[in-house]
C-alpha cells in the first residue's frame, strides 16, 4: 500500500511538468499575475511543511540535535547544488546566441537532480505515515507548479521546439517516481533513514522557501501587492498546519 501511494504522489508531482502547456493559452501579463500568487503561497507552503510538519516528525524519530545538523546539511546541500548549476547557466548565458542549447541542457539535469530529491523526500515521508506524505507532497505539488512553468521557458529560450520541451521536461520530472521508488527498496539499509531522509528535505524545503522564492517577492515594491504577498505566505502555512492536524499527522 505505501509504495502505491508513493507511486501515486510521486507520478502525480511529475506530471505537473506538463503545465508548461499553460504558456501556450496565457497572455503573459496573465501568467506572471499568476505566478505572483503561485509563488507567494507557496514559499509558505513550504516553510509550513518544515516547522510544523518535517521537524517535528524527524525530532521525534532520530532527536533534536541530529534532527537539526541533518537540517543544515540540507539547506548547505541545497545551496551548492543550485550554485553550481547557476555558475555554468550564467557561464554559458555569457556566450553568443550559439551556446542556448547547453543552457537548456544544465536545466534539465538541474530539474532531473531537484525532481529526484522531491520524490525521496515524498518516499520518506509516507513511510512515515500516510498523512504526513500528503502534506509532503502538497509542499512539493506547490512549489512545483512555478517552478516547472519556469523551466519551460528557460527551454524555449535555449532553443527546444514546444513538443520537445514538454518531452524533455516530462522525462526529467520522472526522476521524482525514481527516487521515490530506490529510497523505498533501500531505506531499510539505515536504521532511520527516513528520519535523516526527512531533515534533509526540511533543510532543502527551507532553503527553497527562503533562497528562492522570497527574494522573487521582495522584487515587488508597492505596498498593497506586498500586503496581499504575506497574506498567501500566511495562507500556504496556514494550509499546510490545517492538513496536518486534519489528517493526524
């Protein structure tokens, strides 16, 4: 039953890839309206699911001090996997028109590592149990919709046809179910594992939260759009602690 489920919600988190089909019917004033409340609620969202739900269960599970050392090793993880992946972006957007294509390239295997990772975390989360992999994969599910978005137009700038850059963006986001399934045949391999598995994507989901999308927020200076900002941020936590009280997580 756990591995369907992680199945299940690792699948579903890789077909929002196919969002980027979303650019194709949106006016792009429209689109970046949305993404200003995507993004907002789910940087939220994802802090929700660290402080009220991950840490909780990881303290529980391994103790507070390896809980919160395991913490920071995901967010210095996280934080040099996305700087090597941007130094060779801008090193190649540096070039002419002729070096588009490896751009695209370090994009897909920056999503391919990213997606792996969501789809461990969701694994270590619903062998935990059942409603913390949901609020898990909410996390996930919300961050990633802005996210893949993204990712299709950075592929359509280095060069990929509509078609491919679906495909191609479909493929590395089943990287997800990949890893989901190799942590869940090799998670009894560790004692706990889940549990460092855990503080390792709240780290990860912190660092997102913080390094990525709130500083995307602090673009927008006008103090009533700023005001409408906390409102999402506060409701993307508010949804995440609901769904975990809710579901007995």
């Amino acid at each position: 039953m756990v591995l369907f489920e992680i199945i299940a919600a690792t699948t579903f988190v890789s077909l929002l890839s196919l969002l980027g089909i979303a650019l194709f019917f949106f006016k792009k004033e429209r689109l970046d309206a949305l993404l200003f409340y995507l993004i907002s609620f789910a940087a939220g969202a994802m802090l929700g699911a660290a402080f009220f739900d991950i840490l909780p269960e990881t303290i529980g599970s391994i103790g507070a001090p390896l809980a919160l050392e395991f913490v920071f090793f995901g967010l210095v993880g996280s934080f040099v996997m996305e700087k090597i992946i941007h130094w060779h972006h801008h090193h190649h957007m540096d070039h002419s028109q002729e070096h588009k294509h490896p751009l695209g390239i370090l994009t897909l295997i920056g999503d391919a590592f990213h997606n792996f990772f969501d789809g461990v975390a969701i694994a270590a989360a619903f062998l935990v149990n059942v409603p913390l992999g949901i609020t898990t994969t909410i996390a996930v599910t919300c961050h990633e919709i802005p996210h893949e978005l993204g990712d299709f137009s950075l592929l359509l700038y280095s060069g990929y046809g509509k078609k491919q850059a679906l495909l191609f963006n479909l493929f590395t986001a089943l990287t997800a179910v990949a890893g989901g399934l190799l942590f869940y045949f090799f998670s009894g391999a560790v004692a706990n594992f889940e549990g460092f598995a855990l503080a390792l994507a709240a780290g990860n989901f912190i660092y997102i939260a913080s390094a990525d999308l709130m500083p995307e927020l602090h673009k927008e200076k006008r103090s009533r759009e700023s005001a409408l900002q906390l409102a999402l941020m506060l409701a993307g936590s508010a949804a995440i602690w609901l769904a975990a009280r809710l579901l007995g997580g």
